[in-house]
C-alpha cells in the first residue's frame, strides 16, 4: 500500500490529471443523458406516459365508483337505522298503549270484583236475615206448639176433673133438645 501513496504523491506532484473515460468523443456525463433522453423518447413513443395516465384514470374511477357505492351503502344504512328506530318508537308506543290498556282492564276487573264483593256479601246478609227469620218463626212456631200442646192438656185434665159422665149427660141432653 505505501507503494500506491508515493505513486499518488508523485502524481500529484508532476501536474499529471487524471484520465477520464470517453467514447466516441463523449463523456461519461454525455452518454448517461444520451441514454436518458433515448428511454424517455422510446416511452412516449410506445405511448407509456398515456398508458400511466389511463392507468391512473382507471384507478381513480375504480376509486371513485367503490366512494359512491359506500355513499349508496351508507344512505342505505341510514334508512334502514332510520326504518329501524321508527319500529322502536312505533313498539314503544304500542307498549305503552298495552300497558294502559291492561291498567284499565286491570281497574275494571278490580272494581268489578269489588260490586261483586258486595252483592255477595249483602245476598249473604239477606240469606242470614232470612235465616234468622226463618229460625225465629220456627221457634214461634214451635212455641205455640208447645203452648197449644200445653193448652190441650191443661184443657184435658180440666174436662177429665170437671166433667164426668153426669155432666155429660147433661150436655148431651141440652144439645139434643135444642137440635
């Protein structure tokens, strides 16, 4: 390696420039522009850049076409959600009205059992006044039973006392003659 540094050094030291490669009177500077502007003629000779920009049109309209297709989705969304909360109110209100309607048959039901209750229990207060009643005139009943059974006797042992067959005879006479 010292070697190459002196050589470097001497070089340097004589003036000597350096070479640069050339071909065909060109450099290197020229033949990369030359192949540069040769591509970009071929390109748009072959209609490359049109290509590109179809290319990109088409993706753009690809693009552009799945944009309205999720605006059309979403819309679609949208009034289905819409759809969709109108049934919830719909239902709710519906609920509510089943509800008010079951309270009110509830009430009716509730003062229907409670005008029952009542002729219940005054057909109940009727039938125990009757049944009173009906025991009260069966113990009348049964006490002028009782009094009559009570009078026949008592009017028996009085007759038996009172009347034998002299004053029969009597009495029978007397209907005799007044017939």
């Amino acid at each position: 390696m010292p070697d190459l540094m002196l050589l470097a050094a001497e070089a340097a030291e004589h003036g000597a420039a350096h070479a640069a490669p050339e071909a065909l009177g060109m450099g290197p500077v020229t033949w990369v522009a030359l192949a540069m502007t040769t591509l970009l003629l071929i390109a748009i000779w072959k209609k490359v850049p049109g290509m590109i920009a179809g290319g990109l049109d088409s993706q753009i309209a690809e693009i552009r076409k799945q944009l309205d297709e999720a605006k059309a989705l979403r819309a679609e969304a949208e009034a289905l959600r819409q759809e969709y909360a109108d049934k919830i109110a719909g239902a709710e209100k519906d609920a509510a009205a089943m509800i008010e309607h079951a309270q009110h048959e509830a009430d009716a039901i509730v003062a229907k059992a409670e005008a029952d209750t009542k002729a219940l229990i005054k057909r109940r207060e009727k039938m125990a006044e009757d049944k009173i009643a009906a025991a009260e005139r069966g113990a009348v009943a049964e006490l002028r039973a009782k009094a009559a059974n009570a009078a026949t006797q008592a009017a028996r042992q009085l007759i038996a006392a009172n009347h034998n067959a002299k004053a029969d005879k009597g009495l029978v006479d007397e209907a005799i003659s007044s017939i």
